[in-house]
C-alpha cells in the first residue's frame, strides 16, 4: 500500500511565531518532524506534503526554507504548500522568494476567521489569480459558513486549480449537514476543485465522537467529487487533539474498506502525485 499524506504540518514554537496558539492550549509546544514519524509509524506513508502553519506572514519564507531543510532528513517530504498573506503590500515578492523553493506546489492564505466577505474582496481575489499565473494552486482553508462566498471566489478564478481543505469544515459537533453537504454539492460542480478528507475528528466533539459522526460527512464528501477529485491528509499535530493519527488513518481505511482497489489508490495515492505533481514511486 502507497499512501501520500497531503496535510501534514510541524511546528517550532521556538523559532517560529504562530498567533493563533493560544498559551497553555494543547498545541502549545512544537510538534516536530520526529513526532511526526513517531505517530505515523502505523501507516504506510510514502510521499507527504507539508501545509503551513499559519505563522504570522513575516514568518512565511523562513518556515517555507525550514520545511526544504527537513526534506533533506526525510526524503518523503516532497511538496509545500506555503502561506502568503495576499491583502499584504508585498505580497509579490515573497511569492517570488516562495517560488525559487523547488519544492512549492501551492499556497494558502486561510479565509478562516476572517469576517464575512473576505473571501470576495477584489484584492484576495486578485491574489489568488497571481498565485494561479504562477502556476501554483490556491489552498481553500475555510469552516462551512464560508462556503457560499468560496463559491464565488472559485468562480472569479476559473482558469486555476483549488485544493479544498478538510472538506470545509462542517459542524459535525452540532450535526449540522445542512447547508453544508447542498453547498458542498455546488462546489463539487465545479471541476478544478479537489477535496481533501481530512481534519475531521477535530470539528467533531474532540472525547465523545463516533466513527458513524465523522463517517457521514467523509463518505458524502467522496461521493459528491467523485473517486477522481478526493485527497487523503492526516492533518497532524491538529488531529492529536482528537484522537491523533492512527486514529483519523483507520476511519479513512473504513471509508474506503468497500472501494475498488483502483478508487482506494487514487483517494491514497494517484491523486495526490497529480495534484501535488509528486514523482510516481
């Protein structure tokens, strides 16, 4: 089995400034690439893709750089996807900074936590249409009441390629399919938009989730994009919060348990190495 782990994340509190880790919270230390092969022992993985960690943006070339110099200790490391604020004056040029690194793929400037809106405001959108002229893909990290205007944005950006993020975060700890499974449907019309099923477990509630809570959102995810357009991430360190690793890889297996073997290797494999133009091994 070939499995390609498309949201793997590690961080150095140490080094690195990350404002959004509340002090004292559980991911309040750094979470390393060693940890990370602890935790992953259990599963096949054999290429992965690291997505920044949403450090403050003068932090995005030096964790950009930082994850090249891991690569180098871990061959697996194959792709980035790094963050570029686009609303910033100089965005152009750490995109330029960003794109001399062989190993960018994408970027992502999250939409989540921001107000309502921000996902259409002319100067994200024209962002998104830079990085795409670059030849880069856009990364949608959003929850699911931001997915009407990520509708809209997708559509202003026809001409490039979306990767959405743990399938838009829907409510799962209040059960809240709708509107999130019509919306998702409307955003699987759109064909240069792929799913990530990943970050489940922690928009689930984190100590008394079931497997059947977060099997529904990922199986109505698979069927509405198709075998085709779905993607495997661990999401790690964020899914310690719930579970932890094993825990998310063994649910993805019970998603694809009654697959063909040729669906099951483009959700853990096939996909991913198109999407994220990883070499074939």
């Amino acid at each position: 089995m070939h499995v390609v782990d498309t949201h793997a994340h590690f961080w150095d509190v140490e080094h690195i400034n990350y404002p959004w880790i509340e002090a004292g919270s559980v991911f309040d230390r750094s979470f390393l690439l060693a940890d990370y092969q602890a935790r992953s022992a259990g599963a096949p993985i054999r290429q992965m893709v690291f997505v920044e960690c949403d450090a403050h943006p003068r932090c995005s070339v030096q964790e950009a750089e930082w994850v090249t110099a891991l690569a180098a200790e871990d061959r697996r490391i194959q792709a980035i996807v790094a963050r570029t604020s686009l609303l910033d004056d100089d965005r152009a040029a750490t995109l330029d900074h960003l794109g001399a690194l062989p190993l960018l793929r994408g970027i992502r400037d999250n939409i989540q936590n921001n107000p309502a809106g921000f996902a259409v405001a002319p100067r994200f959108v024209e962002g998104v249409q830079e990085v795409h002229r670059r030849g880069l893909h856009f990364e949608l990290c959003l929850t699911h009441h931001q997915l009407r205007e990520t509708i809209e944005l997708v559509d202003r950006c026809p001409d490039g390629q979306f990767v959405l993020d743990h399938c838009a975060k829907p409510d799962i700890a209040s059960v809240g399919r709708e509107p999130w499974a019509t919306e998702m449907a409307e955003m699987a019309e759109r064909a240069h938009v792929v799913c990530k099923i990943s970050g489940l477990i922690t928009e689930a509630d984190w100590h008394r989730w079931t497997p059947d809570d977060i099997l529904w959102y990922a199986r109505t995810a698979a069927e509405l994009f198709g075998p085709d357009r779905i993607l495997f991430g661990s999401d790690w360190p964020v899914s310690e919060a719930a579970g932890g690793f094993m825990t998310w890889f063994r649910l993805a297996d019970a998603l694809v348990a009654r697959w063909s073997e040729g669906d099951r290797d483009k959700f853990f494999r096939a996909n991913a190495q198109r999407v994220y133009r990883l070499a074939p091994e």
